[in-house]
C-alpha cells in the first residue's frame, strides 16, 4: 500500500552549491550540481533534494563511489525549464539508443548478468583501444526507435557524430543537446561485434571498418 508507506530521509549538509561532476566517461557530464553530504543510495536517484523547510531544491542524481559523504543533485533551477518539455513527452535528443564509453573499465560491466557476453564484450573494448579506437559502444537499440531507423546495431561503434568525435556520453550529450528537434546528423563509426554480417549491397563487414549513417532525431 504505496499510500501508508512512510517517506524516509536522510540528512546532510550542501558542501557546495554549484560544482561540475564527471562521475564516469560512460554517463553525461553535469555543469552543474549541488554537491552535498546527504546520503544517496542505489535506486534513490530522481528523489528530491529538501531545505531545511522542506522545498524542494535538487533532484538525487548520483554518488561517488571513490569518496565518503560525496553526492550529487541537479538544480531545480536547472530542472525547471524542462519540465513543461518533459511532461508533453519531449524526447528530441533521445534517439532510442543505450550507449557506454570505450574509456569507461565498467563497460563490460552491463553485460554482468550473461558472464559469456561480458567477456565477449571486454576483449572487443580491448580490441578496439588497442588499435587506438575511442568513441561510444551500443549497448541496446530501442524497436522502431530513430536509432533503429538509421540501422544501429548493439556492437556498433559511434566514433563522431555531426562531424564531432564522441569518446564519452557527455560529448556525446554536448552534440545532441545543441541540436534541433527532427535536425538529420551524420555519424560515423566502426564495426565490432556486428563485424562480418553482409550488408544490403552484398558487401561482408569486417571488424574495425568504418561505417557511417544518418540519424534524424525525433521532432518533439
């Protein structure tokens, strides 16, 4: 009975109003966040940050693992502007793709529950980075979604996208962000997992070789 479950807080002190945080290559970078000493655990993140009067002043966004009391929220100034967008399903720089950093050691981490695919996927990043590859590895495409439309497969590789190279999720954000909704970009990469499947001009991929595509964001 969600109704008399009772709300559970955890107290702590804002250490910092506004600090940049890049907690890894494989999530976006925040320009902006409070930074405070107010307990964050896994599950609680889109909880809301209070003041002593109980308004509501950040939204729970994530923790660093490598430092005691160390949590991060984003402004609900920041949050605000979006919100009207949010709640008319505004998803223009969502083109229905999961993605993780080639610099990101936890990337194989994903695959943790299939120990077969998580090897798989570890000795291709290493694969890659030992031939000087840096960008995005897909990890899933959504059915029906734009990145399904543009032919992006798990295993694909995003090295630049609108003529910009891409090695973490917030350049990667950077790009999409500064474009417009239903705006056409061109990206570019290279094959992995998916090396060796023909193509529909007949032509078998090979591992590392370029490949690029257009993908038309969603208007809205």
């Amino acid at each position: 009975n969600v109704e008399a479950q009772k709300p559970v807080y955890t107290a702590g002190s804002v250490q910092s109003p506004n600090v940049p945080a890049d907690p890894s290559p494989s999530l976006p970078h925040y320009a902006e966040t409070i930074q405070h000493s107010a307990t964050i655990n896994p599950g609680n993140s889109g909880g809301p940050l209070l003041d002593a009067d109980g308004k509501v002043i950040g939204v729970n966004t994530l923790g660093n693992p490598e430092a005691q009391g160390q949590y991060y929220s984003i402004s609900s100034d920041h949050v605000r502007p979006l919100l009207d967008g949010l709640a008319a399903g505004d998803r223009h720089n969502d083109p229905g793709w999961l993605v993780g950093s080639l610099d990101d050691p936890e990337l194989s981490s994903t695959y943790r529950d299939d120990p077969k695919a998580e090897r798989l996927v570890a000795d291709t990043q290493e694969r890659l980075l030992k031939d000087g590859t840096s960008g995005l590895f897909v990890e899933d495409v959504a059915t029906d979604s734009e990145a399904a439309k543009a032919n992006l497969e798990i295993g694909d590789v995003i090295t630049a996208v609108k003529d910009t190279p891409v090695a973490t999720v917030g350049d990667l954000c950077d790009v999409l962000q500064s474009a417009t909704p239903g705006e056409k970009l061109p990206l570019e990469g290279k094959y992995s997992l998916n090396a060796g499947a023909t193509t529909d001009e007949g032509h078998v991929t090979r591992f590392g070789e370029d490949w690029s595509t257009d993908l038309l964001l969603p208007k809205k």
